[in-house]
C-alpha cells in the first residue's frame, strides 16, 4: 500500500528525530559540560520542534484518514492497523499542543536538569524552585490543551501509561497500601535484622563496574549493541537500533547502589534491544507502556536478582571480586542483608516493599501540583510531612528529599505510577514465566538466563504497541492486572527472612 508506506516514512524520520533528541539528553546527563546547558536547551527545542511537525503534518492527518477507511484496517490486529490506531492516538493529542509549547518544554527541561543537579550536589532546594515553578506551569498548561475527563492529571499519566486514569490507579494503589502497611509493620516488630554492614564496606568503584557490566552480560543484555556509563541519576536511553546506552552510579561504600541500578537499567535495555527493529519508529517498533517498560526493568533487579537461585551462582564469584569486604560474610548473611527491608529516604535504594510508598507519596504530591493545590515553594514542607506519616522517618535535607529524583526537572509528571505498575506486572509475569519454564530457579542457579529473556522477548518485547498494557497483562498471564501476586510474593519473601 503506498499510501501506508508514505505514513510509515514519514513516522520514522520524526523517529530518526527522536532519536536524536536521546543522543543529545544522553550526552548531556553523562558527558556535557556544564556551560553547554543553555545552548543544549536550544538544540533540544529545535528537535523537539521539528518532531512535532512531523507529527501534526496535515499531509499525516491526510494519510491517516485515507487508510482508516481502507479495507485493510479492518484486521484490526494487522501490522498496518496497529500502527495506524497507534499513529493517530499520537497525532491526535501532538495536534492539540501548540508549537510554541513543545519547543519551551524541550527548552526549559533541558535547563531544568542541569540546575537540579547542582541543587540535589548543593543540597539547596531554592535554587531550583524557579525552575519547578516554570516546569509545572507548563505541564498545566499541556493538560488544559490536551484536554481530559476527570482531572488535569489524566492528561499527563496517560502520555506514559496510555489508557490509564488517575481514578484507577488511585484505587489499585489504595488496594496495594492496604496491604503494604501491615506487612511492614509486622517486619518492623518482627526484631530480626541483616547484618547491613555487609553491603557498607570497601567496594571499589572500578570492581563494581566489572562485576555489574559482567552480570548485565550474563542476564542478556547484548554490549556490542550498547554501553555502560555514569551519570547523577540512573537512566536507560535506546537510541536506535544496535545502540542502547546505561548508567547507574556508583558509592565505593555502598554496594547495592551501583549493582542493583545496573540490573535495572539492564532489564529496560533487554526490552529496548528486543523491540523489532524492523519496525524502528513505528508503534510496533516501541514500548507499550512505560509501566510495562518498569516491569521488566523490576523484575530483572528484584524477581531475579535478589532472588537466591541468582546470588548461589553470582556469589562466590563476588567473595573474588570483592574479596577484602566478603571473606567473612556467608551466602545468608549476603542475601538476608541485599532484600533487608528497611525505611530509607532515597527511592532508587529502597526496598521491594516500601519502594511502592515512596511511589504513592510522589504520585499525592504530583496530582496536587498540577491541581494548583500545592505550589513549588511548599513541596519541601509537604514532602516532609506525608514523607514522615508515611515513613516515620523525617528528610534530614533536601538531597534525601523532594531533591533526590531527576523526573519533575525532566518535565516527567505523570512518569511516578509506572513503577509502582511495573512492580505488579512484573509479579504477574513471573508468576506465568514459573509456570511456563519448569526449573527456571535451575538455570538461575547455573547462570543461565536465556530461557527467561527468549520467553520475554516473545511474550512482550516483540509485541510492540500491538496491545495496550492492560490487554497485554491479560494476554500474557491469562489474568487481569492485580496486584495480588505482588503481595503474595513479597509476603513469601520477607516472610522467610523475619519470620512473619
């Protein structure tokens, strides 16, 4: 068909420009110099620009409307029809966003990112407050133009987790929380601890490196079609094709920051490099869902890789890489101390448990911003108090407070419930892997994760956009998204270690 031909064209240059705009935000979150902000900004609302008059083309419009009407559309699982619905879905909301918009977007996040990471070093929380100001300001006005049914939220959640409503992940979320609190509580009064001075002693940064890339090998993550680097805030970037850029950061003191961000961002990468790329900036070429792409990122740090069956192979080579710091320590002791559960004041090092709370709390505070009920001046306060109800714990500053993550500076409102999402469908996933792969712990304990990642490949990477995430739950699983297996497997796992 060349009318579709010419639509699939025309969407993949605006994908060549996105990919770009990635090439650009890598450089500029691990290699940029400092000064080169205000001039990346400008570069990145060019693309930005550009992208978006690709999208809203009246030629595009044109193009899809001749086809929605052709016979072929009507196979609605078709390659063809999956693109077509997919295309339109993002026409539609671009169309409905002025220019002017999309390019101060681009612009003021990209200053945005560069003067939250000073303010999270500096741990000054004023610095970066005119920004947040600009940041929310804008992401109002994209809800307003994009238009919603219930709240100004919906528009934004949507962008990253397409079809789902405010209202609905308020309801999963209070179904989770309820859950959550007494099995944290019942932890906590529990009396038992890991030895956590086991993951605080001397692990240097350039063996960490190693140990980690070696361990993302293993798990699948493919090198010669992507890399490993630094950065202030973990990210995963697949540019294309044959080239899928990581980071993490590394504490010499500190084990588990730079290991287990590694296998995060790992897991993001194996979807990234398992995407058809055949159909590169296409539909079917991308994710479905930001909260499916945080099942696989989860379930490959946490399903696996704090899992026994992964440390019984990965163990005793780290008491050789680390040897100063494990001589001393047993395959218990290690394991007990990498799934302690434990409050702590940074998300990204929180445990499987109570990382969720720190999810809800972002998502309260977010819904409030964009409301226009909480105003960039009082979030320090507000994240403090629901922090400490939460949490029993108080910020001691802003780093380890509402300064910690890189997502508002970065435009990302709407971005926080895909990981709390992610965490339930990676339980249900894994839930069906188990069922499906006889001996699956066996491989794990062999080193061998093949079978895992070709059963993901297949069950969800190849797919695309060709299912929302929702259908793809229920296709995969055979059952609606819950968040049942998540407590069932948390109870499991934190029941055998503190006996509750």
């Amino acid at each position: 068909m060349q009318t579709y031909d010419d639509l699939v064209g025309r969407v993949r240059e605006r994908g060549l420009l996105e990919s770009i705009g990635s090439v650009l935000g890598w450089d500029e979150r691990t290699h940029m110099p400092p000064c080169g902000s205000a001039h990346r900004a400008e570069q990145m609302a060019l693309v930005a620009r550009l992208g978006h008059e690709k999208l809203t083309d009246p030629k595009l419009k044109e193009l899809l409307a001749d086809l929605e009407a052709s016979p072929p559309m009507q196979d609605a699982a078709s390659e063809p029809a999956v693109n077509v619905r997919e295309i339109r879905r993002l026409h539609d909301r671009a169309a409905k966003i002025p220019p002017r918009l999309v390019e101060e977007l681009a612009r003021t996040t990209t200053r945005a990112q560069q003067v939250w990471q000073q303010a999270r070093h500096d741990n000054d929380f004023t610095a970066f407050q005119p920004w947040l100001d600009k940041v929310v300001a804008l992401k109002r006005e994209e809800a307003q133009a994009v238009g919603y049914r219930d709240v100004p939220y919906d528009a934004l959640l949507d962008e990253y987790e397409p079809g789902a409503t405010t209202t609905e992940v308020t309801k999963v979320f209070a179904e989770l929380r309820a859950e959550l609190t007494p099995l944290v509580a019942a932890i906590a009064a529990s009396g038992k601890c890991p030895r956590r001075d086991i993951l605080e002693r001397d692990y240097p940064v350039d063996r960490q490196a190693l140990f980690g890339e070696a361990a993302a090998a293993a798990i699948g993550f493919d090198f010669a079609a992507g890399r490993l680097d630094v950065t202030a805030h973990p990210f995963c970037s697949g540019i294309g094709p044959g080239d899928c850029r990581l980071t993490t950061r590394y504490h010499p003191r500190d084990f588990r920051q730079g290991f287990f961000g590694i296998l995060h961002e790992a897991g993001h990468g194996i979807y990234e490099q398992g995407l058809p790329g055949a159909h590169f900036g296409t539909p079917l070429g991308s994710a479905a869902s930001l909260g499916i792409h945080e099942s696989q990122s989860r379930l490959w740090e946490n399903q696996v890789g704090r899992g026994r069956a992964f440390w019984e192979h990965f163990f005793p080579r780290a008491r050789q890489v680390f040897a100063a710091a494990l001589r001393d320590t047993s395959l218990d002791d290690f394991l007990f101390a990498v799934n302690d559960l434990q409050p702590s004041y940074i998300r990204v090092e929180a445990d499987e448990a109570t990382y969720n709370l720190h999810i809800i709390l972002r998502f309260e505070l977010e819904q409030a911003l964009v409301a226009g009920d909480l105003q960039a001046a009082d979030v320090p306060t507000a994240w403090n108090e629901k922090f400490h109800a939460m949490f029993h714990l108080m910020p001691p500053d802003f780093a380890r407070g509402c300064l910690q993550d890189i997502h508002w500076s970065m435009g990302g409102i709407g971005y926080f419930p895909t990981y709390t999402l992610g965490n339930l469908y990676a339980a249900q996933f894994m839930d069906r892997a188990r069922a499906d792969l006889p001996g699956l712990e066996d491989d794990f304990r062999r080193g061998d994760f093949a079978r895992l990642k070709t059963w993901l490949n297949d069950r969800i990477h190849r797919h695309g956009q060709r299912f929302r995430a929702r259908d793809l739950c229920q296709r995969v699983t055979g059952a609606a998204p819950s968040h049942q297996p998540l407590i069932r497997y948390l109870r499991g796992k934190f029941g055998e270690f503190y006996g509750v």
